[in-house]
C-alpha cells in the first residue's frame, strides 16, 4: 500500500523520473499525486539529490517567449484555467498566474460595487491609456496618481475592461515589431485556426501504425510514449508551412513523455528535411 512506501523502495529509475519532472517545472506535491507516492518522500529525495528549492513557489519560473506566447493563447483564446495550463507546462500555478499577471491578463473578480469617484477629465484619460495606448492597470496608474487597485476596479465597473479574446498587453504586441493591436488579435486568431487545422488532420492520420503507438499514456507513467509532431505546429505556423504538411504522419511519431517534456515546441528534423518527406 502507498502508506508503507520509504525512501529505501524508490528505483533508480524512479528516482530519475521524480528528478526530471520536479527539473520541468511540476511541483513535488504533484509529483506525488501523479507517481502515487508520499509528498514528504518526493521531498525528500530532491533534497537528497540537491535539486529542493526551499519555497519554490516564490521564485520565478522562466518561459521562452515562444512558451509565454503559447499560455496567454490558452488563457485568453481557449479559456483553459490557469490549473489545466499548469498541467500542459508541468509547472505549478503560480508560474503561470504571474506570466499573466505580468502581462496584466489573469482575471480577478470584478467591482465590489463601490462607486468610484473620478473627475470627467480622469475618466477619458484613463479610457485613452487603457484602450488606445494599451497600457497596464499599473503604468496608468503611475501616469494618473492613483493605484493600481483603483484602476482595475474602475475598468471593471465601467466596462471598459476588454474581454477574454482582447486581452493581451502591450508587451505582448511590442514582441511583434512594428505590428499594431488589432494586427496582433489577427494573427492570434490566424494561429487558433491553423492548429485547429493540424490538429484536424492529424487525427485523421494512421497513428496506429507507429512504432510505441501501443505504449501512448499520460506524462510520469513509466514507460509511457506521447505523440509528437517532429517539426512542430508552432514553428510551422511562423514559416507559413501548409497544415497537411505539419499533420501528416511522415512528420508524426511516438516519443517518451520525457522527451516530449523537455522538446515542447522545438523541432527534431528542419523545414527541409519536413519537405523532402512529404
């Protein structure tokens, strides 16, 4: 039974796989939910292995731009939680919530009903900094004297507040140089499409004649194989590569949880070798 577990019954292999995923981001209370096994023992072997960060919730979390692009899409176009993108990134959810709390993205309750007192001349500056200039709750409160609470609760109240498929920040957009506002929604909805479209075909392919196809399962069961476009969907929206090309099944194939883990959206053949395969 799980309550008998120690630390002395952990496999070398076990011990790696706790490793790798506490290494990508999971939390050892979710490793120990996913493995079945004692959080207190999780913890312990990471200290024993020196990987442990004493409060790892608090320390920051790095994303590529590539990754951060990817969790605002979640969040703000397919309205996952901020719990079920954790799960896709093996992170916890701090990490994400402050991704999105930079970007002034994740959503909190809204007015409490308290009426907010501004001056007609506040009003319309605080509505030209917010949606034409773009700017956070923060910035426009150190531009206006007020705080950023204040700020927010007045959008709220007001409904000023842009929604769910609106909400990117100016941060997001400067990425994209030169590329205005509404350019940028384009090219998120542009890319919404085009997974859709992969993804379509893709399920449509013969997977079942892929080598590991019989070993397919979730991430942290031993031995378990996901799925994987080897130039992957990301990548080949940014190279305007056609939705056949990246979801047929010469460019598929099964690959260890582990692997896929650590690839996330890299590419293990080039754009070349992704052509000469078709």
């Amino acid at each position: 039974m799980e309550n008998q577990h120690t630390v002395n019954t952990y496999s070398d292999n076990e011990i790696n796989k706790i490793m790798l995923l506490y290494t990508s981001g999971m939390s050892f209370s979710r490793i120990g939910l996913t493995l079945n096994r004692k959080k207190r023992n999780i913890k312990k072997i990471l200290i024993e292995q020196g990987l442990y960060i004493e409060d790892r919730d608090n320390v920051k979390k790095e994303f590529s731009n590539v990754d951060i692009d990817e969790i605002i899409r979640l969040y703000c176009v397919e309205n996952l939680s901020t719990k079920k993108i954790g799960k896709m990134f093996n992170a916890s959810v701090n990490p994400i919530k402050r991704v999105l709390n930079v970007h002034n993205l994740l959503r909190k309750g809204y007015s409490d009903g308290v009426k907010i007192n501004l001056t007609d001349e506040q009003q319309e500056r605080i509505k030209e900094l917010y949606l034409n200039e773009y700017l956070t709750t923060k910035e426009i409160g150190c531009r206006v004297g007020l705080t950023e609470s204040f700020i927010s609760k007045y959008l709220n109240s007001s409904g000023y507040r842009r929604t769910k498929n609106e909400g990117a920040s100016i941060g997001l957009v400067k990425r994209f140089s030169g590329v205005g506002y509404d350019e940028y929604l384009k090219n998120l909805s542009e890319y919404k499409k085009y997974r859709r479209k992969v993804i379509s075909i893709t399920n449509k392919q013969p997977i079942h004649s892929l080598s590991n196809y019989d070993k397919r399962g979730m991430s942290g069961i031993d031995g378990a194989f996901h799925l994987d476009h080897k130039f992957s969907i990301n990548e080949g929206f940014k190279n305007k590569i056609r939705p056949e090309l990246i979801g047929n099944l010469n460019n598929l194939e099964f690959i260890s949880w582990e692997e896929n883990v650590m690839k996330r959206t890299k590419c293990s053949i080039t754009k070349e070798e992704l052509i000469k395969n078709k």
